[in-house]
C-alpha cells in the first residue's frame, strides 16, 4: 500500500450521577470536563498529549481523543485504544478530585455515537490525499462505499422508530444526513485543511461512520478506504457506483440486518450493499495483482473477502469481529436467559453498557478480558501507546517535545503542525509540515535545552 498518514478522532458520550439520577447539569457537565481535560502532567496550552494525540472539547460536553498521525495501520489501532485508557484513568481521577471539593460523583464515559435522546456526536477519520486528486472524483468514487461500509464497521443499535424496536447495523445510519431541522451531517468534510504543505497534500476527513470497539472492524475500515485511496491515487477508477441518494442508501442499509436491501444507483441498477462492497473487492484485487500484492494488502484483501463471505452466508460467524454482530448476539442470548423482549429496558442498557470504555464494567472490555473476540494488536502495544508517540510520523518530534516540557516544567505551545516554547515570545515557532518526517534537528535543539533545566 502507498505510504499514508492516518488518524481517527472519537467524541465519547458523557453521563455522570451525583446522587439525583443519571444526567449531568451544565455546571456539573463543567467540572466533570475541566478534570477529565486538566491535570498536573499536561504541559502545553493545546491538550496535546506525550504520545502524540490530543485530548480536547471541540464543542458541548463531548470529550474527544484525537489519535496522533500514524503511518502503520496496528499502530493506529493501537493508539485509538489507548484513547480508551487515557480517558478511563482520567474518569477515575475527575471522580475523586470531584469528591474532594464536595461533588461526589460516578461519570461514565461511552465510546458510541448517539445518546438516549437522539443527540449523535462523531467518530472521523483522517486520511492524507496527494493534492493532484480532484477532490470531487474522491468523493463521486468513495461514496458507494463509505456507506455500504456499514456491513462490515457499523457498531449496532437498538432503536426505536415508528414502528417499534428495530436493531440497526450503524449508530449514526438512522440519523438523517440531511433532514429538516437536523444539523447537515455530510459523508466527506469538504473544509480543506491538510495540516501539511497544501501544495502536495490534502487532508480526506470522512465524517460518516461509527466509533468501534472492535478492533478488526477498525482496521478493516480504514486499511480498505486507504487501499481505494491508493487506487484513486494511481488514476485507477472503476464502474460508475454512484448512488442516486446517499442519504436513502445510509438508512435503508442501517436498518436491514438481513443484509438483503436493495439501494439504488443513479444508471437505474439496483444492489444490495455486500453486492457493492464485492464490487469494490473486486476492483481492489485486480488492482492490487497488476501492481504486485504485498503481504499487507494480501492479508486484507482475504480478510475482507473473507468477511463479506461471512456476512453474505451467515453473520453470525462473525461474531468476534464485527460489532454489530457481537453485540446482537449478546443481545439474544441476553433475551433468551431472561425470557425478556426488545422492548425492555435492560435491553437498551446492555446496548449501552457495550461502548463503556471502563475495564472493570464495560461489555467489550469484558469480552477481551475473556477472549471472546478477536484482536488487531496486543495489550503490550496499547499500553505503550499510552505514553509514546508513533516513532516513524511527526507525532514523535511532538510527543518527545512535550515531554520534556513536562519534565522541565516548562510551558510550551502545540499544534498539530508547530510547536514553541511559551517562555520565549521572540522565538519563532518551529513548523512541522511533513507529517512524515520523525527527526528534526530544530526540534531536537529545543529539546536539549529544556532537558538541561529538568527541575526536581
């Protein structure tokens, strides 16, 4: 596969209950934020983190991680977990400094995309695009296939419609993209802001698709999307897939968890979407055998073939990778023991307790502790991701920056692209426009110089 940097950005649902129920009031909400996002360790002016990432509030009570640039898929993996844990530690640490200034508390945070009252918050991705791709071919090509996606990296949900119960293969697939007094939610951002050198580099930001906690469900969304950005990239284009409405094809694919749906295309041909996701396999492989087949893109192209097999046959053989499969398993046997319907309460609230990112309570979590589903990368790479940045990405010369400013205690200012020291207004920012680019000597001076004024 051609050398790209990605990254994924998850708003986590927050709730929390300080002894009248569960539900936050905005002074509250307040407090619970400032703790989850100040602590002692953190010193830069932007919630960057060591590792590389950030941790920041991009709007209303929704405590977002934004992994740092990687350049390897299980890496990325790896990273996006460790957001999990950064974000429990933290959880636990808001608790008790709630506690002391007289606010008990129990907070519990939710890597999923919708609340129990409809509102949605975002899992996107970012992918680095060579600058001489017309964005609008991107998009015409990438669509189908975003939305059909859901099949395979939809995270499953109970919802209610007006017809009753009904269990959704996407949390955000039954929200409209475009409806009437629903803010626009678009499939690509077309804000064009690569945080690289503009002349070569745009910046894809896919802004449809659920937060998993399956992580072969992660991996198979963005290793495929990458691998038909590399075919874009190298002027390959195949049939014309385009849908004759995006916003139709989401909810009708959403809702059908017998996969037999039909949606269709603007040429008048109907598909139903593992119908077009074999389509996009297909043009994958023969792309990938006239260029030559690496092991990496080999051992995707047979694990997404092998998961649209699956699907396509019975998805229930999927149970420990997809998570909306997971999660309706654990449902029906759920159901079966306790002799209960779809309807009941606690039905909603195992859909809930699946996405709490704490290890002790959360289902997921649960189910790795007993390895009743598959892993991408083991728990050795998580934990280290927690501290250390990608070693082959710009997000190294950040993550090494900031920790010796935490080590010095030295205030410093972050971007995704620059950094600065704050003591010195009349230094000039060091750019950093090459994501791929891990050493930097200018860097590296600054560096030096606060690891000489390390403070006891």
């Amino acid at each position: 596969m051609n050398p790209r940097i990605f990254g994924i950005e998850t708003e986590y649902g927050l709730t929390g209950n300080a002894g009248s129920g569960w539900g936050l009031t905005a002074e509250t909400a307040a407090g619970v934020i400032r703790h989850l996002l100040e602590t002692p360790d953190l010193r830069n002016t932007s919630n960057f983190l060591e590792n590389g990432a950030r941790l920041y509030l991009d709007g209303g009570t929704h405590p977002e991680y934004a992994t740092p640039e990687c350049d390897d898929i299980l890496e990325l993996i790896a990273h996006d977990k460790a957001g999990e844990r950064i974000l429990a530690a933290r959880l636990r640490r808001a608790e008790q400094r709630l506690c002391e200034e007289g606010t008990p508390i129990s907070i519990r945070l939710f890597k999923n995309n919708t609340d129990s009252t409809g509102n949605s918050y975002g899992c996107h991705e970012n992918y680095l695009v060579k600058r001489d791709v017309e964005f609008a071919r991107l998009s015409r090509t990438l669509a189908p296939f975003l939305v059909t996606r859901q099949v395979f990296a939809g995270a499953g949900k109970v919802y209610q419609s007006r017809n009753g119960i009904r269990y959704c293969l996407s949390q955000l697939g039954q929200r409209p993209l475009f409806a009437a007094g629903a803010t626009p939610y678009p499939v690509i951002d077309t804000r064009d802001e690569p945080h690289a050198d503009e002349t070569r580099y745009r910046r894809l930001h896919i802004t449809i698709g659920d937060a998993n906690m399956s992580e072969v469900a992660t991996y198979l969304k963005v290793s495929t999307t990458a691998l038909l950005l590399d075919m874009l990239e190298d002027g390959v284009c195949g049939p014309d897939l385009t849908l004759q409405s995006v916003s139709s094809a989401v909810h009708d694919i959403s809702g059908d968890p017998t996969l037999r749906k039909t949606v269709n295309l603007q040429d008048g041909r109907t598909f139903t979407a593992l119908e077009l996701q074999m389509e996009y396999l297909e043009q994958a492989t023969r792309y990938a055998g006239a260029r030559g087949t690496s092991a990496e893109t080999s051992e995707l192209l047979c694990r997404w073939a092998d998961v649209l097999s699956k699907l396509a046959a019975d998805p229930m053989q999927l149970e420990r990778e997809v998570d909306w499969v997971t999660k309706w398993a654990l449902m029906d046997k759920f159901i079966g023991r306790y002799r209960l319907s779809w309807q009941d309460p606690k039905v909603g609230l195992l859909d809930l307790q699946y996405h709490d990112i704490r290890r002790e309570e959360g289902i997921y979590a649960r189910l790795v502790e007993r390895e009743a589903v598959e892993r991408m990368v083991d728990e050795h790479a998580v934990v280290h991701a927690q501290r250390n940045p990608p070693q082959t990405t710009r997000a190294r010369l950040r993550g090494d920056f900031i920790r010796s400013a935490n080590l010095s205690r030295t205030t410093c200012l972050v971007d995704w692209t620059y950094i600065r020291l704050a003591e010195d207004p009349e230094e000039r920012a060091v750019a950093c426009l090459d994501p791929f680019r891990a050493f930097d000597e200018r860097v590296d001076r600054l560096v030096r110089r606060m690891n000489q004024t390390v403070r006891p």
